[in-house]
C-alpha cells in the first residue's frame, strides 16, 4: 500500500482516547451478556439434574435457555468484547484516531439490541432450530449490519493508520473482521432467508459454527495475546515467522474443519473436513512454541499475581490444549465415540471459555483503565482469575471424562439408555460446580466494569467532564 | 514492513476457498437431491411430511427438543448373511455344502442362514457354490453398530432421509434417546402424549423433563362424562395419582402436543436405499430403550 492515505499523525494517547465511548458500549455490553449467560446457562444445568425444575413454564425449557445461554455467550459477549479489543488495537498499534468514534458505539448500540432481540426471540420459541444460529431473522438482520458496518468502520481506522508496519495482532484481527461478515452472511443467507435443502443445512450448520469459533473468535483471541503477552512481559515477539507460518495454517485450515466424522452427508466432506481438523493442532502449536520462548529466558521472570498476564497466558494454554485434544478426536475412531456426547462440549467450552474468554477479559482489564484513566478493583480481579480458571478446570475436565464414558457406553448396546444418561449425569453435576465458580467470576467482572464506569462517571462530574467525553487530556494516566 | 495487501489478498483467498469447498460444491453435488422410488414398494421415497406433522416439527423446533435428541443413526461396517431360501433338488449336497461353509450351521433349511461373514466377497463365493449345487441362495447385508442394536433404526441415516426437513435438526447432544425412527419404535399417540405429560408416570426416573404446558388439566366430577379428546387414563392407571373427593382431573392434550406427536409418529426413515441397504422386513424395534415401567408401548 505505497500510495498510503496521509493522516495526521496521532500521539498514542489521543488514538487511544478516540475509542473510549464505542469500548464502553463494548465492553459494557459484554459484561452485561455475559452474567446473562452465566445465569441462563446455570438456569439450564439445573434443569438437567431436576427435570422438574420450572418445567411448568413454556419460556424455560432446556432446549430454550441452553441456546439462549450460548448465543449470549457468542454473540452478546464475545463477539462485543472482539469488537472492541479490536477497534483498541487498530488505534493503539496504528496510532490512528477512530473517525467518528460516535457511530461504531452507536453500531455497537445495535448489535446489542439486536443479540436482546435474538436472546428474546429464542425464549419466545422464534428459535431457527440451527446450532449457534438459533437467533430469529428480526434479530439476524440487524446484527449482520451492525457487524458489518463496525468491521468495515475498524478496517476503515485501519487503513488510514500512521505506522504502517504490521504487527502480529492486526494479521488477525483484519482477517477476522473480513472473515465474521463473511461466514455470518452465508449462514444466515443459507439457513434463515434462502433456505438450502436437506444436509445441505447441517453442512452449512457446521462450517458455520467452526468458523465462527476458529475464523472469527480464535483470531481475534490470539490478536489480543500476540500484543499483550510481549507487551506484558516486556520482552519482544520470539519469532514474527513462526507467527507468521501459524496464521497462514490457521488460515489454511480453519475454514475446513467441523464436520463430525459419521454425518449422514457425502463421505469426501467427512474427509477433508476431518484431515484439515488434525491439522489445526499445527497453528496452535506454533502460537504456543512462539509465546513460551516470547516468556522464557528473559531477564526479567514475570510473576502472575492474578492481572491481565495471567488471564492471557491461561488462555494460549486453554488453545493449545484444546487444539490437540480437538485433532484427536476429528481422527475417525475417536470421533465416533465423542459425536453425540458430552466430550464435544466440554471442546467446545474450553475453546470458549478457557481461551476466547480469558484472552479477551486479559485484554478488558488492560485496556479499560488506559482509556477511561480509572481503575480496576485488584482484589475482584484476582477473584475472578482464580474463580475462572478453578471453574474451567473442573467444568471442562467433568465434562470431558464424562463423556469419555458417556461415548463408551453408548457404543455398547448391551447398556439400557438410561444407564447411559446417569452414568453421565453423575459428571455433569461436576461440571455444575465449575460452572458455579466460572458464574461468581463472570459476577465479580461484571461489577468490576460497572465500578470502573462509576468511578470514571464521578470524575468527569466532579472534573470538568475530563474522563466521558471524548477528550485526550488525561489519558494514559494508567500505565 | 508492510504485507497490508498480501495479507488482504491472503485472507481473501483461503475463506474463498473455504466457501467454495464446503458451500458450493457440496451444494452443487447434494443441494438439488430428489425424492427416489423405491424398489420394493414402487413408492417415492422420501414423501413430504403431512400439515399436522410439520406443524408438529415446529413445535418441536421452538422448545428446542434437538437440544437433548439427536436424529441420526449410525452404523459400523455391515456383515453379510448367506440365506438359504431353498433347498433345490439335491438336498443332501447342498447340506455337505453347507457343512463345509460353516461347521456350526447344522441342518439346512429354507429360510435359513447359513454363515455370517464381515467379507462380502467369501459371502458371494459361498452363495454361488449353494447355487451351484442347486439351491437357492442370496448374500443378505445386515447393518450393525451400537444404534442399530438398541433399536434406534433398521440402517444408517443418510442425506435422503432427510429431504424435507426444514430447518434440518440433526442435534448434537445425546441427552436422551435418538429419535431417528421414533415413530417406528413408539407407534401409540397415547404413549407419546402420556410421557410428554409427565415421563415419569411411563418411565420409572426418567431424566426428561415434564411438558404440562402442553396440555390443558380440566376438573370434572367423578360421575360426569369425560372432556373432549381427554387421555385414557386405563394406560397410567398404576402411577396416576388420583385426587379424593367429587372431582377428577381430565388431562386434554393442546393442539401443539397433538402436532408434536404427528410429528414424532412422521420419524421412520427405515425404507431399504441402494446407499443404505437394510433387511426386508426391518427387524422389530429391540425393548431395550426405555423400557416402560407401567404401559406396554
């Protein structure tokens, strides 16, 4: 790009100071889905255990809160929290004022009206009954704009960047703002507003749901690790190749995987989709060599005391260790024992929770206070990384062995069906205590977001509206 | 250092691919799927589901049934059955045969199988040497696997099976029993709106949840004639707690849980494909799922 727009040249500060209203709509509404999230999701299991639990209410049905959970979860939490991570760094490391920041918070206004439409919707029963898509189309419409109009307002700020040199961070986020709009649009399309026929739905069911998580909320996590860690650790990236090989595999290959290994869906797909699923351990390996060896050997050994460095190391753990475990079981045999189980799950909640999440909670603890010039409740922060992580563990680690067994027995006929289900329940009540713990966590980072506001609203009232409005003066005041 | 455009044109590239590979192609192959006349029965295959069921499939879609159930059977690698269907003129030769095919056949019959192999081809030479002592002989192909025994479907699903079924929900958890060929296993409304009533009155401890909300509970005196389209309570008789006193409660089923259960009547995808072989007759559903504590299905 030779022929590079000329901008003003923004000084760290004011570039960061540009997106403090879209990150409090951002971030604000990520907390907000997230203890929504938790509550339905919790709501949920335990129905599971007592199946007589509100089950005189037609709106709270299993099959209803278990989406509900899930689509705030994806769309109304981390989804936001991309949004903002991303449009942070496109300033940060550009040194780029957003232009009119005002309309991506208004944007970022309509995407969460549209995820509570959407969560609404599926408590109603408008549900779509597709996987991670269940959101009605009067609420699909509006989030595909919004998303749109935020990706391309990011890629926008991006273009007119001052420093022009790339970092490992906006490789992935700009292919994941290209990517979201992509793959949401093709679903929706296929799924909700053109409807294709028979498998060809669960086909395009799946690759959705694999993109969703490995194109659009996998990179965006591992843009936020690839600046904080070195950042953190004050050491400089091990190796921009390594880095660089890890992102064209995860490229390569993520779009491919996530179909389960017996669809009833023509065998070449199973396939293909399973082989580029094995590969994705590759990328994941690659992040993980790059940020052990960013870490190691340094001088200065940084010690986790629960902050932000914590969460994102947590995180490149959580992905590496669900990549692996996820190429295991895309290899056929082991496939076949975990389709229809809850080892998936347990993936997929990994993926989420242990990687997407406490990336993206590193992320918000580190850049809210630099541009709201508040700070953040040490002491909660600690709680909830220790909650977190504790929680994740032992919800994950249920799951997992649960459905270890779960799968074991399903293949073996000579079990009744319902011994089935109690031997796996037994593991799922675990897992309820993890997601107890990941639950208060989710609570203690909902409060500590709102006392950051409050506190920053009380300076700008008691200051001359300094922190609120838009103004560089007293930024940077964190760091 | 600057890959802007590379990067640009990079990412482009791989999700086209991506979307090329696993939309359009799939699309192009399977998306313009037709109904097939089946050979046995001349009839197409498969038919559209009628007006009650579909509506029945969005009542079950809107409470998020496939959140529990998932709707697809699957299979191991199938073993093949070598039929005797008749014995010929030279019975004794077609025995020794037999005898040597397998030792542990014991005296042949028409009707009877003679040997059960994993290997297709000893499963046709077999046969042909049974023919050509005279007898009549077939290699029949029997599907097997865990699903398969439990009763959940004949034979393994396939993309046919579910050609009319809008929006497609296969489910991804096994929370509960797959449903696949629910409606070939539990063939009784009665049955199904009983344990969408309450499970627990069928199935003793049964982890799904209550669907009274399905239903509308109307109080009659003992001596009045029973509400409209109210259920049969001789099926529950054991585990419906009656109150004492004048009045009785009837249990009428809403218009949605009559839908449902057409819905749920509609699964039985067990129709033999050229893709998906199963023996003519399929064999009776196994009793080994969810065995009814208090009603015969």
């Amino acid at each position: 790009m030779s022929a590079s727009p000329t901008s003003p040249q923004n000084s760290p500060a004011e570039a960061e100071a540009s997106c403090r209203l879209p990150l409090l709509v951002f971030f604000g509404g990520a907390a907000f889905w997230l203890v929504a999230a938790s509550l339905l999701g919790h709501l949920a299991s335990i129905k599971l255990h007592s199946p007589s639990f509100l089950s005189h209410c037609e709106h709270l049905t299993y099959g209803r809160l278990y989406p509900a959970a899930m689509n705030a979860l994806l769309y109304g939490f981390a989804s936001s929290a991309a949004f903002g991570v991303a449009l942070w760094l496109v300033a940060r490391l550009g040194r780029v004022a957003v232009p009119q920041p005002w309309l991506v918070a208004f944007a970022g206004k309509l995407w969460n009206l549209g995820v509570l439409a959407g969560v609404a919707g599926i408590i109603a029963g408008d549900s779509t009954g597709f996987e991670w898509l269940e959101m009605p189309r009067y609420a699909a419409v509006p989030l595909f704009f919004s998303s749109l109009f935020i990706a391309l307002w990011t890629l926008l700020a991006f273009h007119r960047r001052a420093e022009r040199g790339l970092a490992v961070s906006q490789w992935y986020l700009v292919a994941a703002l290209l990517w979201f709009p992509w793959i949401y649009s093709t679903a929706t399309m296929l799924l909700v507003c053109h409807p294709v026929r028979g498998v060809m739905q669960a086909i395009v069911g799946w690759w959705f749901t694999n993109n969703l998580q490995t194109l659009w909320l996998t990179p965006m996590a591992l843009a936020a690790i690839f600046h904080f860690l070195p950042t953190l650790a004050e050491r400089p990236l091990h190796s921009r190749y390594l880095a660089l090989f890890g992102f064209w595999m995860l490229a390569l290959f993520g779009g491919w995987a996530g179909i389960p290994a017996s669809a009833p869906v023509p065998a070449w797909i199973v396939s293909v989709s399973n082989a580029a699923a094995v590969m994705l351990f590759i990328p994941a390996l690659a992040v993980g060599l790059n940020i052990v060896n960013t870490l190691r050997g340094g001088p200065k050994i940084v010690g986790c005391a629960g902050g932000p460095f914590c969460f994102l190391r947590f995180a490149v753990m959580s992905y590496v260790v669900a990549a692996v475990a996820g190429a295991v079981v895309a290899a056929s045999a082991p496939g076949a024992v975990a389709q229809f189980t809850w080892l998936k799950t347990a993936l997929t909640h990994l993926n989420l929770y242990g990687f997407v999440a406490m990336a993206l909670f590193g992320a918000i603890y580190e850049i809210l206070p630099r541009v709201t010039g508040a700070d953040f409740c040490r002491k909660f922060m600690r709680a909830h990384f220790w909650l977190a992580i504790i929680g994740t563990v032992i919800h994950v680690g249920a799951l997992a062995i649960g459905g270890l067994k779960q799968g074991a027995l399903l293949g073996d006929a000579a079990v009744p069906f319902h011994n089935v289900i109690k031997t796996s329940l037994h593991f799922f009540r675990v897992a309820t205590i993890g997601e107890l713990l990941i639950l208060v966590g989710n609570l203690l980072f909902a409060l500590n977001v709102v006392g950051l506001f409050v506190k920053c609203a009380r300076k700008c009232c008691g200051a001359q509206m300094s922190c609120c409005a838009a103004e560089p003066a007293t930024t940077g005041g964190a760091k | 250092m600057n890959f802007g455009p590379l990067i640009f044109l990079g990412v482009f590239f791989t999700m086209a691919c991506s979307w090329f590979g696993m939309i359009v192609v799939p699309q192009l192959q399977i998306g313009g799927q037709q109904p097939v006349k089946l050979e046995a029965t001349g009839q197409m295959y498969p038919l559209p589901r009628a007006g009650l069921a579909q509506q029945g499939a969005a009542v079950y879609r809107a409470n998020g049934c496939a959140a529990c159930h998932s709707q697809q059977v699957r299979q191991g690698p199938p073993v093949f059955d070598v039929k005797l269907n008749d014995l010929g003129t030279n019975a004794a030769q077609v025995a020794d045969i037999a005898r040597k095919i397998n030792h542990a056949a014991g005296a042949p019959l028409p009707g009877k199988n003679i040997w059960r192999t994993p290997v297709k081809k000893d499963a046709d030479a077999a046969a042909k040497r049974l023919t050509d002592a005279g007898a009549k002989a077939a290699v029949v192909i029997v599907p097997t696997g865990a699903d398969i025994e439990r009763g959940w479907g004949a034979r393994v699903s396939v993309a046919q099976d579910y050609l009319y079924d809008q929006p497609l929900m296969l489910g991804s958890r096994r929370i509960g029993p797959d449903l696949a060929n629910i409606g070939a296993r539990k063939p009784g409304a009665d049955w199904q709106l009983w344990h969408l009533y309450n499970p627990r009155l069928i199935t003793d401890g049964s982890f799904m949840p209550a669907y009274r909300f399905l239903f509308n509970e109307v109080p009659r005196r003992k001596d009045a004639p029973p509400a409209l389209g109210a259920l049969d309570k001789t099926l529950v008789a054991k585990t419906f707690p009656e109150p004492a006193g004048e009045t009785v409660t009837d249990i009428v089923p809403t218009a949605e849980a009559v839908a449902l259960v057409a819905y749920l009547a509609s699964l039985n995808p067990d129709a033999p494909l050229f893709e998906a072989p199963a023996p003519v007759p399929p064999p009776p559903a196994a009793p080994a799922t969810n065995t009814p504590a208090a009603v015969k299905p």
